[in-house]
C-alpha cells in the first residue's frame, strides 16, 4: 500500500488541506515541534483504523467535541482507493471505499493494509526525536537491533534484554 494524498476536512489543528505524496520513494514530513506532524499520523491512523474519543476533541483545556473527516487516496496493487471517515459518536467512525460505506472489518480494508492491525501500525510508526538521537550514538547491527526492538514494543524491548 502507497499513500498519494491526504485530504483532510477537520481534524487537530488541521482543516481544508489536501497533501500530496511523494510518487517515488518516501514522503518525509519535517517541521518544528507542535507544527502537526505527530498529528498527521495519528489522522492516518484515523481514517485506517478509526477514530478515537481523543481525536473528537477540540485543542485546549476546555476543548469541545468536534467531528472529524477525511480521507487518503491509497495505491495497492496499481489500483487507486479512496478510504474517507467522519467520526460518529459512539463509534470508530464511518467508513467510506470509492463512496461505498464498508465495516472495519472488512476483506477490503484488511487486504489494504496489509493484514497489518492498529498495534503494528501504531508501534513501526511510534519512533520519535528521543528514538532517532539514541541511533545516531550506535553502529552496525546496534542499529537493527535497535529499531527492531522499538518496533516491537515495550514487551518486545524486554524480551531482547
């Protein structure tokens, strides 16, 4: 699976942006702390895997709820597929295939992803500052072996050590 873009109507500190993606090789988002990328990922989370209560929270201490909505344009398989969501109270949000509402669990939605489930996504793609400065003090296989256990987890973490 290849993300092309993302559009997104509402969600964080984001609304009424459309980003396209790197065609070939991968899309690096940079910016200052608090500019919104851990923010990007969590809206791709989103829409792949539904919302969560968190998400439907304006910012600030006295933040309201609001809806969320968007989508990505995915490639798999040299086919094109929209994935739109709009957060629903009380639920992940509904989800939308090329206009055609589908269930989280479906075949379509499974095959997309890979197989790959929330945890996977969320724990590959949980390497942040502290991460990448701890990898520039290691070499070789330090390397490796490091990121491997961090995509693991804090489970997996131990099991190494």
């Amino acid at each position: 699976m290849r993300i092309r873009e993302l559009e997104i109507d509402r969600f964080g500190v984001w609304r009424d942006v459309s980003l396209p993606m790197n065609t070939q090789g991968p899309t690096v988002l940079y910016g200052p702390n608090e500019a919104g990328k851990s923010t990007l990922l969590r809206f791709i989370r989103g829409v792949l895997y539904g919302f969560r209560p968190q998400d439907e929270r304006s910012p600030g201490p006295q933040g309201g709820p609001v809806t969320c909505a968007g989508s990505l344009l995915l490639e798999q398989g040299g086919q094109d597929y929209r994935l739109r969501r709009v957060s629903e109270a009380g639920s992940r949000g509904r989800l939308e295939i090329n206009g055609r509402r589908v269930a989280d669990d479906d075949e379509l939605v499974h095959r997309l992803v890979g197989g790959a489930n929330e945890a996977l996504f969320t724990n590959v793609f949980a390497i942040g500052l502290n991460e990448l400065q701890q990898l520039a003090t290691l070499n070789g296989e330090d390397v490796a072996r490091h990121i491997y256990g961090l995509s693991l987890g804090s489970d997996g973490l131990r099991v190494l050590k």
